[in-house]
C-alpha cells in the first residue's frame, strides 16, 4: 500500500491518533474531543491525508461507525495483540495513550497483512445482535435480585423459597406480594392457597396440601415483629423491581423471534435445535458470527473464535494445552449450548441455504470436529478455548429438550 495509515486509541472522552506514510514518517499525532465535532474532523483529517485504513481496539461503537462511514478501512485488533506489540517500541515498559495510537499506527503499517479489515454487518444483524445482548444484561440483572430475594427470605421466612420451583416465576412473584412475610401466610390454609392457584392458571403438578406442606415443613425463623415488617418491606421492594423485569425479559424473546424469523440466516440455525421454540440460541448464533463469511475461512477459525481449541504451548520437551480466554465469550456459550443440546433425532441444516450462508453450514456442521486454533479476525477479533461446558445465562431458554 502506498498510503498512509492510523492508529485511534479511543476512549470515553478523547481520541488520540498517530498517522504515518508508507515510508513510517509521522503526518499527525493529535486528540480529538468524542463529541460531534471532533469525530467530523478527525474524518476530515483522515480523509484529507489519505489514510487507506485505521487501526482501533475494537470492533463496534459511534467512532467505528463513523471511520466506516468516511469511506475508511478499519482494523479492528484485540487488547491482547497491541499489548504483545508494545516491547518492540519501548522496553522500559512505559504507556500513555499517544504511544498506544502509535503503535497501533505501526501495527497498520507493518503488519496490515496480519489482519481482516473490518466488514459491518447488516442492520438486521446488528439489531439482532443488540436484542441478544440486551436479554443478557437484563436476565444477569433479574438473576441478581432473585438472589437477593432469596437471601433475604432465608434470613427470616425459608418457606416460602421452597413453595415454588424459581422464585422469580411469576406465580412465585404474585405469592411474596399477596404473602410477604409469615405474619400474612399464618392463615394460609388449602381453601384460600387453590383459590390463588387457579388464578394464576398454576400448572405445576402439585396439589394445594403438597404445597402447603412444603411451605411449612421448612424451619421457622426466630425474627422479632419489627424486623419481620422491615424484611417484610425488603421483599415488596424486590418483588416490585423483578415483575417487571421479567416482564421485560419476555417481551424481549418475543422480539428476537420475530427478528430471527425474519433474518436471512434464520432459516439456517434454527433447524439446528429440536423444539422450534428455542431461538435465543440460535439468535446468539446468527448475530454473533455476523455476516461476513470471509471472517471465518474455515472450521478451525469459528472453533478458536468460539473458544472450542485449546491453546498449544510447546518449548523443546514441553508440550501443553491451555485454556483459551480470549474468545468471543456470547460466540462460545451459544455454541456450547448447542453442543450439549441432544444430538439423536436433532434435523440437521436444511438441504437448500441461502447463497450468503455456505461457510456457516459447513463449519457448524463440523462443530463436533472443532479441535484446532482458530485465526485472528476483525469482526470478533481475534479470540479462544478449549471447548466447555459452562451453562448459557438462561439454561431454561437457551438450550433444546
């Protein structure tokens, strides 16, 4: 390449940036404010010097939209990468953001060929991808107050965490605010549990007695009444904050199914899981390996970006495998709930797939082969492990039956 190239080390309030020629001769080193204004002149500088592409640490957000949308290549590199590069510039070891931009500079001149440029992926891709994620934070969230409700029962009402299988269902939910504390559940009788039952259309199998004696089999707390009224307003108070959540939760599996039914590579994953309702892996699947197929040239470059291989260190007459770390963590638990979803009876790829989707079929396809480290890419840049089990955020909704 005979133009010139940048290196962004972004952050929250500035950008620093390096450009440099072919030749390595310095054209500018400056910062930009992240506000609308210095993002529109450090395109315009970019552009005005010709710079043919752009190293930055990572893959997505405003700034990388906007290097994109100035017409400019971008190299999206891992932390790891520009970390291991530092010693060649400086051994004292120091840091600073300028020096950051300018390695990073150094890496797109040096060693563009090392690297993908960084291929957008579709609007309907992105916006999968954002309600994926979006479900993630609020399950981790719904999962910390359901802890948190728990705890707080257990300190002085054990009954009433076992009455119900998960105590952020909504019957559950419905029980602690009609029954927040013992002083309310004393005159709890069979009656009175069926009648709440059949209004929350209850369908768990078990009869109002083998519930009631579940409820006061478990040991009875030694609380004095004014802490029971006060754990007794800790509960409402997370009650109230989880029924909506949960609300929410739902609300938003509904819009990823709608959304992968409407995607182009829907049709390809989902035939993947047995029952036609489990989508949410099968949304993880299709926004995290995105659209651009050149990403992963082969099986073993999905493998190591979803963290199924091992990393291999070998020194003379040592010889390991190590966990690999750096990985697309979403990209490796949606394909370990697809490895550990049953395998016997399970519809393999439709015969027919979309033209855009061949290098998906075969390397999903391949997923039980996955054993060799995978290259570095753009897109999810450059990431691995060998393969494990850990469960997905929502077992119950992520994995096939």
């Amino acid at each position: 390449m005979e133009g010139s190239f940048a290196g962004v080390d972004w952050a929250s309030e500035k950008h620093d940036v390096v450009v440099q020629n072919a030749a390595g001769e310095e054209l500018l080193a400056a910062s930009f404010a992240h506000d609308e204004a210095g993002l529109r002149s450090l395109c315009r500088q970019l552009v005005r010097l010709k710079v043919e592409l752009v190293a930055i640490e990572r893959p997505d957000g405003v700034l990388v939209e906007r290097l994109l949308d100035a017409g400019l290549g971008v190299l999206a590199l891992h932390p790891n990468q520009v970390t291991a590069a530092r010693p060649r510039f400086r051994v004292s070891g120091g840091k600073s953001d300028g020096f950051d931009a300018f390695v990073l500079c150094e890496l797109a001149r040096t060693d563009h060929r090392r690297f993908r440029v960084l291929e957008p992926d579709s609007d309907q891709t992105k916006a999968l991808r954002a309600l994926c994620r979006g479900r993630e934070d609020l399950v981790r969230t719904r999962t910390a107050l359901s802890n948190q409700l728990r705890a707080e029962l257990e300190r002085f009402w054990p009954g009433a965490v076992k009455i119900f299988r998960s105590l952020d269902s909504p019957i559950a939910l419905a029980f602690l605010e009609k029954y927040p504390s013992p002083i309310e559940a004393r005159a709890l009788g069979e009656q009175r549990l069926a009648a709440f039952l059949r209004h929350q259309h209850y369908s768990g199998g078990k009869t109002p007695a083998e519930l009631l004696r579940k409820l006061r089999s478990a040991p009875e707390g030694r609380a004095g009444e004014v802490e029971i009224h006060t754990r007794r307003r800790l509960v409402l108070a997370l009650v109230a904050l989880l029924r909506p959540l949960v609300a929410q939760v739902k609300q938003l599996e509904r819009q990823i199914a709608q959304a992968l039914a409407e995607h182009p590579d829907g049709e390809l994953f989902r035939p993947l899981f047995r029952d036609p309702k489990s989508v949410i892996t099968a949304a993880e699947l299709v926004s995290e390996i995105g659209d651009c197929r050149a990403r992963y040239p082969s099986g073993d470059a999905l493998a190591g970006d979803a963290g199924q291989a091992a990393v291999a260190i070998e020194s003379g007459k040592r010889k390991v495998a190590r966990y690999r770390w750096a990985c697309n963590k979403r990209l490796r638990d949606a394909v370990c709930t697809l490895a550990d979803s049953p395998a016997t009876g399970t519809p393999g790829p439709p015969t027919t797939t979309p033209a855009r989707s061949p290098a998906a079929t075969t390397t999903l396809a391949r997923s039980a082969d996955w054993a060799a480290p995978g290259a570095a890419c753009s897109g999810a840049v450059g990431k691995t492990a060998p393969r494990m089990t850990r469960p997905a955020i929502a077992p119950s909704s992520n994995t096939a039956p």
